[in-house]
C-alpha cells in the first residue's frame, strides 16, 4: 500500500524506483568490496612462497673460537626457485665468513639459488673467522623469489675475550652445556665449540681455553 500511495502522487514512479535504486546501491559496493578485499587476501597468501623461523640472528664467541655460527630455517610454502645474495656486510678489518643453505659454501661465496619443495625445511646458516679479532659487526642476506616474495636476515656477530665470556657466564644461571649436535655433556669441555644454555631460555656458544 505504500508503494501504491507514492505512484499517485507527481512523478511519484520516478521516485519510487531512485528509493529503491538507494537501498540496492550501499549493497552493491560492500559486495564489490568484499570480492575486492577476498582477492587482493587471496593473491598475497598465494604469492608467498616461503617464510623464515628468525630474521635476526645473534652469534656470541670469544676469539679464541675458530667458526662460530648460528642458524635459522626457511619454511617453503610452495614448489619455487629462491635467490640469495649478501647485500650487506659490516665486519672489522681481518674477518672472514661463508654461509651454508643448506649446503655449505666456501668463503667468499655471496650469492645462490636454491629449489624449495612446498612443506619442506632448509636449514640457514652463518659461520664467522674471526682469526683471533675481537669486534662486532652485521651480515645481511636477502632471499626472494620470482613472486615478490622478499626477507632479510641479519646475523649480528659479537667476538670477545675469554676473559669476557666468562664474566658473561658469572652473571647468569646456567642450565646445562650441549655439543654441537645437541648433546648434553656433563660438564664443560675445554678446547671445544660447545653451546651453554641459560635458565632464562637464551643460550651461547662459547669455548673455553683454560
């Protein structure tokens, strides 16, 4: 019956019809929105064909430590082809570094390719020679893809004494000293790379000469 009443008055179709054109048009671009909104979601998640577990990196040695390293791992998201390159390096004078991805490079190696298999994990790497030189400084390695997928990861290196490691050990509760490979040991090693891992969850690489 409202809809009768408007269609006797003067032009009364006309505004009938631009009544019902405004409740239809507010409809209308939230759906295009939302399709917009779906697509662009949609297309980022489909495009990023890896990530990585940690893009900053801490390596803590004394210089009597002949490579030390530390590690994350890219997560591949898709079947794709990744490059990367060393696009920054900030080292003291004498330093020397390789990288491994997964497999290990020799020094002097700043650029790779690598095929990823979606679901896969590929283990990232940094060694530092820091032949006997304290300092600290920063290597960058930037990763991407043919999709626009880009990450930087950066690896802060911080060489000491020993003298200075083992202040830092004083200062915090230790939880236990593992090898390399994961294996608890009993006590600390001598003359040996091993990890300490701390009660507040960090852990370090040390080697202790005496």
């Amino acid at each position: 019956m409202y809809f009768s009443t408007l269609r006797d008055v003067n032009t009364g179709a006309l505004l009938n019809e631009n009544f019902k054109l405004t409740l239809k048009k507010p409809c209308s671009m939230f759906k295009l929105f939302l399709s917009i909104s779906f697509v662009i979601s949609f297309s980022f998640s489909f495009c990023q064909s890896f990530n990585l577990d940690d893009t900053n990196i801490n390596i803590d040695a004394c210089t009597g430590c002949a490579s030390p390293g530390n590690n994350t791992y890219l997560n591949a998201l898709s079947d794709e082809t990744v490059y990367w390159s060393i696009i920054d390096v900030d080292i003291p004078e004498g330093w020397e570094f390789s990288n491994c991805f997964p497999n290990c490079y020799p020094i002097g190696t700043t650029s790779g390719e690598l095929s990823i298999t979606s679901g896969e994990q590929y283990y990232l790497n940094c060694h530092v020679y820091p032949n006997e030189i304290m300092g600290e400084g920063t290597i960058t390695m930037q990763i991407s893809d043919n999709k626009g997928t880009v990450e930087d990861v950066t690896w802060s290196v911080f060489i000491g004494s020993a003298s200075l490691i083992e202040n830092a050990l004083n200062q915090k509760e230790i939880l236990g000293y593992y090898t390399l490979e994961g294996k608890k040991l009993s006590e600390p090693i001598k003359r040996a790379l091993m990890f300490v891992v701390y009660e507040d969850g960090t852990s370090q690489q040390i080697f202790i000469t005496e």
